[in-house]
C-alpha cells in the first residue's frame, strides 16, 4: 500500500488537464485518492500566476496545510504549475516544509521526484523540458462523470504580450504530433466521451511536427472519428485564427460553434503597449470574417481594464468595443503586474479604486448584453448535450448547446451524461438558459444554434 493523494487545483483549463495527468501518474504507482488534503500522504498543489491574487492562494492553502504536516511525518508537499516555475527555490525558502518544486513541463518526473522526496532535501525542478508534451498522456485519471475530455495539443507560448506570465512559466510553443493526438481522440471516444476540447495556449499556432498538418487539418480529422460529436478548441489568437480554420469550422458539423477570441482592451495605444499585435479595428474585421462563415458562432473574450496608464478614453473605448461586438461571454480582470514582465516596468498612476469601478462597469454591460442575447434564444429549440443534474434544481438536468450556453430543463424520462436531447428555451438570464424538452421531436438531431 503506497498511500492517499490530494491534489489542489487552480488556474486554467491546461492546469486542470495537468493535474489530471498528475493524478493518473500517482494511480499508476499506487496512490489512491484522499478525502481530503490534511489526510493524504501526498499533497500537491497545481498552481497558477496569471495574477497575484492566483498567487496568494496558493500560500494560504500552504499555511493551512501547515498543521497537519507537522502532525504527519510521513507526508510529502509539493507545489507544481506555474508559480513553482516562477518562484522555484523562494517557495522553500518560505515554506522549508515543502518537499518538491517542479514547474509545469518537469511534472513528467513525478514518479522519480516522489520516490527521492522521502529523504527530505528539497526537489526543486524548473526545468523547461522539450519534449514535456509527451509525457503522461496515456495514463489519464479524468474527472468523473464529465462529458468533456481535455487534451492538450501544445504546450508554451511564444508571443510576447507584456503583462503575460505565460511564456516564462511555460516556456517556448511545441506541439504534439498529429497521429498522437487521434490516437487519443479515438480512445477517448472508445471510452465514451462525446466531446473533447483541445488546449493549447496559443491553440491555432498548432502545427504537426511531423506531417507539418495545421490546426484546421487536425479539426477535420478529429470530426471524422467516429463517436465523436462536439469538438472545441481553445485559446484562439486573433492574429493566429486562419481562415483555414475558420472553413474548417464551417464544414465540420462536429465543431463547435463558440470560439475563444481574447481582445484584452479596445483602445489602440493599450494594444500596442500590450504588444497584441493589433488594433480594435483589426480585430473587429477578425470578428466579421468569423461571423461571415460561421454566421451562429458564440464569441467570449477577455479584457484586462486597468492596464499601466490606461485613461478614461482609453477604457471607453473597450466599453465601445464590447458594445460594438456584444460578445456571448466575457472573462474581465483587473491588470495585475506580474514579475519580470515588460509591462510590470511600466509607469502606472491609475488608481486601484478606479480600476475596480472600471471591471464593475465593464461587466455590467456585459451583463446586459447576454441577457439580451439569452432574451432573444427564448422559444427556440436547441440540442442540448447532457451533462448531468442542475446545480440549482436537482430534480431538472443541465447540458449545453453546441455555444457553450448552459440550458437547465425538467425531462419525464431520466436521462444520463452524454445524451443529446432538443430543449426549448423558455426563460434567460444572463448565465444561462431554462428550458423544456420538446419530447415529440426524435432527439439527437442536428440543430445548428442560430445567431442570437
Ligand atoms: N493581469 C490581469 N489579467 C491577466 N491576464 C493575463 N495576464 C494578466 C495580468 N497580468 C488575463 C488575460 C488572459 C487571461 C487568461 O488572463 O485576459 O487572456
Ligand atoms: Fe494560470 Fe496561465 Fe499557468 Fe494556466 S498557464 S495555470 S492561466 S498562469
């Protein structure tokens, strides 16, 4: 018997991935899972430092784990993700207790890292492994009962947005090889998942090491294994989301209709201090090609407010730009200075009070626009894959809509994960969607969501 683990997660959908692929590494020597942190034998936090706040937690969840290892001999600490790319050694130099260090492409050496983190000297790995990529795909432990499985198609970044971490935790952009990543769709899809959604930072830069294939052919292929239903992919790059893709997404009925398109801000000198490489208007005809071949197609984005010296017009023209666009969902934060960052350098004299008025502005025009957006989705009728009961109603189901729009809805006849049943919309909010199912219509047709 080797032991319980306890794996704490945060950040992004490639973090949750990795501890995924942690936690079926720790299976595969024998761990099984802990009911909770204090008890488990081994305890590793997946971090995140996109922002401070991200930053912060992870040493309060470390404080209060603090008792219990002291109380725990046998117990092993480890901090992975990005902080421990950032931090390194100054995590143990705060917290000594932590046994293990290793940053997002050492976690292949886990196994190894563990067996030597007994003798207590401190492992501290932030190595930016080349071929991390490949490791520790085979031996998933997926959540339970998700209808979506994640797979990661490349790893790092290589822009150079001057607020972003990324590309120091992270590391330089390689992809996975083409058959690779079939391989795994088709056994994901012999495993019964309907949906995958490929990862990648900088997702449309992927490109097949060896066939030198491009994310639109890797689309298309994924769209013909059979089982296979709903296929998303995420981050697009505005400058990077070829028109390739684009038709891809307009062919393959198994493509989802939402892309993930980050605009940042609206305003051009804050682009250009961001190094994004465009303008709001370059960015808009982006928005209009997309809409143009794939006229049902959700936008969600994120916006950062607040950037160093951002001015009032300056914010005014991110209000207009979501205006203009009114996207389906919006993820907004407040500009947070990262270390060794271009931007961190930056003068910057707008107050933090401001700043917070500014995101609450934001976000209650965006609010306001995907309640109207829901409003205008009420009475139509749309298929909807189950993902299990509401949160909010247990005796009603949840699912989505090819969007990403979450719709709850009552059924007569229970229904299971992974079900693809036709449900009317009846009322909005801005989150979601309530509906019935319209039981008559055979189920598991192909609707395409029609623009709101
Ligand atoms: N401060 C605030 N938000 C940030 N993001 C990235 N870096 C920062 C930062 N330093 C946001 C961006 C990105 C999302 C994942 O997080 O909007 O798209
Ligand atoms: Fe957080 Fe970015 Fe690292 Fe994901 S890649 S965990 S969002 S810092």
């Amino acid at each position: 018997m080797t032991g319980t683990y306890w794996i704490e997660t945060w950040g992004c959908q490639m973090n949750e991935h990795d501890s995924e692929k942690m936690a079926g590494s720790l299976e595969g020597l024998g761990y099984a899972p802990a009911a909770s942190a204090p008890d488990a034998d081994v305890v590793l936090l997946n971090t995140c430092a996109i922002r401070e706040k991200a930053e912060e937690k992870v040493y309060q969840f470390l404080e209060k784990l603090r008792p219990a290892r002291a109380a725990n001999d046998g117990m092993i600490v480890g901090v992975c993700g990005c902080v421990a790319q950032l931090q390194g050694q100054g995590i143990r130099d705060r917290l000594p207790f932590v046994d293990l260090v290793l940053g997002p492409r050492a976690s292949g050496k886990l196994p190894e890292y563990l067996a030597r983190a007994k003798d207590r000297r401190g492992i501290v790995d932030t190595t930016l492994y080349q071929d991390s990529i490949l490791a520790g795909t085979e031996n998933v432990r997926r959540q339970p009962g998700r209808v979506k499985a994640y797979v990661t198609v490349m790893e790092g970044c290589n822009k150079t947005c001057t607020y972003c971490v990324v590309p120091a935790t992270r590391g330089r952009e390689e992809s996975r090889p083409l058959e690779a990543l079939l391989g795994e769709v088709r056994r994901l899809a012999g495993e019964g998942y309907p949906e995958v959604e490929f990862l990648g930072q900088n997702v449309n830069a992927w490109r097949c090491p060896a066939t030198k294939a491009h994310l639109g052919d890797l689309l298309r292929a994924a769209g013909r294994v059979a089982g296979i239903r709903r296929i998303r992919f995420t981050t697009s790059h505005p400058l990077h989301l070829s028109e390739d893709i684009l038709r891809a997404m307009a062919e393959v009925p198994e493509i989802c209709d939402a892309l993930h398109l980050p605009v940042q801000s609206g305003s051009a000198r804050v682009l250009k201090a961001m190094r994004r490489g465009y303008d709001a208007e370059k960015y808009l005809a982006k928005a209009e090609e997309i809409r143009k071949w794939n006229p049902g197609v959700a936008l969600s984005t994120d916006v950062i407010v607040g950037f160093p010296g951002e001015t009032e017009a300056e914010f005014a023209e991110t209000l207009a730009l979501v205006r203009h666009v009114r996207f389906d969902q919006m993820f907004s934060f407040v500009y947070s200075p990262r270390p060794n960052t271009v931007a961190s350098m930056l003068r910057d004299d707008v107050p933090a009070e401001r700043k917070s008025e500014r995101l609450a502005e934001l976000q209650a025009l965006q609010r306001e626009i995907q309640l109207e957006r829901h409003r205008a989705l009420v009475g139509r009728t749309f298929e909807v894959l189950v993902e299990g009961r509401s949160r909010r109603r247990e005796e009603e189901y949840a699912g989505r809509t090819t969007c990403n729009r979450m719709l709850n809805f009552p059924s007569a006849r229970p229904l299971a994960a992974g079900d693809v049943v036709r449900v009317k919309a009846t009322w909005a909010s801005p989150v979601s969607l309530r509906g019935e199912r319209d039981e008559r219509a055979a189920d598991g047709g192909e609707t395409r969501e029609a623009m709101a």
